[in-house]
C-alpha cells in the first residue's frame, strides 16, 4: 500500500479551504446569488446534458444557478488555459469518464478557472456568457459509463431497524461493526432523474404458502441513499490507502436504490438481491465535487464501546474529518395529490452524518484485496436511516414492516409504493459561515407492471 508521509497533510487535502469556498463570493450569473439555489458559484457541479427534444450530442456542463454551463462551447471558446483547458475537453465528451480519469489536479484547476470566470466584475463573463443554457430547457443522461457498481450498506440504524424485523432478539449481525458490508449490483440499469420505470415482477412467497407464486411487486420501497463515482482508478492488485482514498473519488450524487421486498425475502438466500434490486436505480444528474464539499466535513468515529476499525480502515483523517453533514430528504407525491394541486408529503429527513461507515473507507475496503477501481465506477452508500423514526430512509422501517401506514395529508395511507407514486430526493449542505450548497433532485415516478 502507497502511506501518506505526513498525517497533517492527509487532513489538509480533506479540510482546506480555499478561495472557491468564499461564501462572500457572487457570480455574473444572478440566479447563483440568492442564497436558496443548489447552485451558488461555491458549488459547481458536473453533469451531462443536451438541449431537450434535441438530437445534439450530450456533453458535459457545470451548474450556476439557474443555468448549464456548456463545456464543448466553452473548450471551443478558448477562454481557459492550462490544466484547466485540458480538462474542460475532457469534460466535453458525451460522459464524464475522461475527465474523472485525469485526478484531483485537473478537477480543481477546472473548478478554480470556472469559479474566477464566472466570478461578478470576471474579464471573461462576455466569453463565457454564450456557453450558457437555461437548466430549464435541457435534459439529462448518466453523467459516465458505468462499468461496475457496488451498493454498501453504511448505516447502523438501518440495518438494525430491518434486522429487528426479521430477528427481534439479534438485529444486527456480529460482522457489521467489523466489515463495511456490499454487493455487486446491477449497472446497466442505474436511470437518470425524471425516468419513469416499470413495478418489477419475480417470484414471491405469500404468506401461509409453500411455494411460490410469479407477478408484479407488492411491496415496492425506497431507498434513500448517495452515489459515489470513482475518479482515478487503481490497478490490479494494487490497493488504495485509505489515506489517499478521496483523492480517487470525483463526486457525489443522490441515489434511489428502489427495492422489491417481497421478491427480496423470496430470493436473497443464500447470496443476497438479484431482481429485487436490478430493474431500476435512479440517480440524479448532478455531481457534488469532494472539494465543493471541504466546508461540511465533521469528526468520524465509532461508539467507544464498539469495536474499533481495523488499521487499514483507520487514519488520522477519517477521523479528524472523514464525515460528511449532508442533509437527506424523501417526498411522496400520490397521483391524487397529484390531481388535487397538493404539494408532495415529506417521508423523512436525515444525514449522512449518521452514517456508519465514511467515503473513505468504503474505498479502501474495495480495493484492499487488491481489486481495480475504474473511472465512472459507482457505489451505493446504502440506505441512510438516521437515529430516529422520522429519519427512517425507506417505507419498511417507516412503517415498521407494514404494520403502521403512512399517513398522508388527503387521507391516503401508504405502506409500500403504488402506481403513479412519484419520489423526490433532494440533498443540501449548510452551516453558518459557509454558502448553502446543493445536489438538485432524485425523481422517479413507478409506472404498472406489464402485463
């Protein structure tokens, strides 16, 4: 393994500010200024879009405000120089995987030229000015092309509220503590905000059966989680420290996780989901940079009484900053408040603070035998459930396994999700002394089964 040579300066590369983060900071840009926006100038998040309707190729765009920054008219407007023009190229492509190759100095030689250029009084805002479209009048792609995907299983409280379902005496299994937890999931299938998808069918076993009957889900949920895209890979047998392990992450994204419990409980013995998982994940377009996220880490450690991580999951760093405060929410709009004007009921709020297991080390744990990440890679976090009820991050653990249905404010009930159900994932990052920032939406609306 490559150790880092000085401890301070792992914690340095997660914490320091810079001029970027300035949270006096306006853009030419007014729609970046007005405090309530995801996409102030501290924020600058990528993407891959195209003019809606259009047959123009996707390339790759950068958030201000209420606008896209067009990265193919921006490399061809010449206006950068450097590092920073080599990467706004790259970021160019109709996917995000050559940029993401480049590393952590090209993302923030592009990220530091955007931000002076599209700073109010900018030499360049005539130049730039054309590059930019309206974010209402484009549409979205999956921001890479995804080769492998790892879902996680980062909280305590999740895992023990769907482990008490099943064994009220002992929720949580010994290696939880120990291990972060994952499986191999299912890339071709991870959807961009706004698609709708189909309920999956599968084998259940109903109640009282003793064999299985085929059809659509019954109990279909959400799963509130992040989506973590890998930057600069690692080779064959070569792990990353956990040290160095940010370095190798471009940015975050939210990420629905939709599960078919029913099919799960039929399936997952002995080697875990398969088409209770794999017929949809929805993720949102935007990725947060790990450096647009430097003024919201906080301490990470473990209870005293739990066990301690191992060493190779453990460093000064992950523990002076290794967690993020990431506020989490997740909005259910039924078709009849739909139809009925009714603004979505909130299910739950919670954060990525709460979390488990860091971004780090679920790095580290992945390439500690030696296995090879690639740039566009993507993990799941896991379900975020927070400490309390109302910050349960998925319908089983709201209502505790289907016992206790979701009041919502027309009178319906929910216990899992119906036809036409749609849900919005929203995150943000706030604290005094620093810009609001944000990652846009996660929208997924459930269609019927086929026949």
């Amino acid at each position: 393994m490559t150790k880092n040579s000085a401890p301070a300066t792992e914690i340095s590369r997660m914490t320091t500010l810079n001029e970027t983060h300035d949270p006096r900071l306006s853009s030419w840009v007014p729609t970046a200024n007005d405090g309530q926006t995801d996409f102030p100038i501290q924020n600058l998040p990528f993407a891959v879009f195209r003019r809606r309707g259009s047959t123009e190729p996707f390339r790759g765009g950068v958030a201000i405000g209420d606008q896209v920054i067009d990265m193919a008219a921006l490399a061809r407007a010449g206006v950068l120089e450097g590092l920073a023009q080599q990467a706004v190229q790259a970021a160019s492509a109709d996917k995000l995987n050559a940029l993401m190759a480049m590393g952590s100095a090209a993302w923030q030689a592009l990220r530091l030229a955007l931000s002076r250029a599209l700073r109010t009084g900018a030499a360049q805002q005539a130049a730039v000015q054309p590059c930019l479209v309206a974010q209402s009048d484009v549409e979205y792609d999956v921001p890479a092309r995804i080769g492998d995907y790892t879902d996680f299983y980062t909280s305590v409280h999740h895992a023990t509220n769907v482990g008490r379902l099943f064994r009220p005496d002992n929720p949580l299994l010994p290696n939880y503590k120990w291990v972060p937890i994952g499986y191999h999931g299912r890339s071709s299938s991870i959807v961009i905000s706004g698609q709708q998808f189909r309920r999956p069918v599968g084998q259940t076993l109903p109640p009282g059966a003793t064999q299985p009957s085929f059809g659509p889900c019954k109990r279909l949920d959400i799963e509130l989680e992040l989506g973590v895209f890998v930057g600069q890979g690692n080779a064959l047998g070569e792990p990353i420290d956990i040290a160095n392990a940010e370095q190798h992450v471009f940015g975050i994204c939210l990420l629905n996780d939709w599960s078919a419990r029913d099919i799960q409980a039929w399936e997952y013995q002995p080697l875990g989901p398969f088409l209770s998982k794999s017929f949809a994940s929805t993720i949102s377009p935007w990725l947060v940079t790990m450096e647009a996220l430097a003024p919201y880490r906080v301490p990470f450690s473990h209870p005293p009484e739990d066990p301690q991580p191992l060493p190779y999951l453990d460093s000064p760093g992950n523990r002076a900053a290794g967690g993020l405060d990431i506020q989490l929410s997740a909005d259910l709009l039924t078709p009849r408040m739909r139809q009925n004007g009714l603004a979505a009921h909130r299910l739950c709020l919670t954060n990525y603070r709460h979390a488990y297991w860091t971004v780090a080390q679920m790095v580290a744990h992945h390439t500690v035998n030696g296995c090879n990440l690639n740039p566009g890679d993507m993990f799941g976090s896991g379900t975020l459930s927070g400490p309390s009820a109302d910050s349960a991050a998925a319908l089983l653990e709201l209502t505790v396994g289907g016992k206790h249905p979701v009041q919502l404010p027309d009178g319906e009930q929910r216990v899992f999700l119906e036809d036409g159900d749609t849900v919005t994932l929203r995150g943000w990052c706030q604290r005094e002394g620093a810009a609001r920032i944000g990652f846009g939406e996660c929208v997924g609306t459930v269609l019927p089964a086929r026949a």
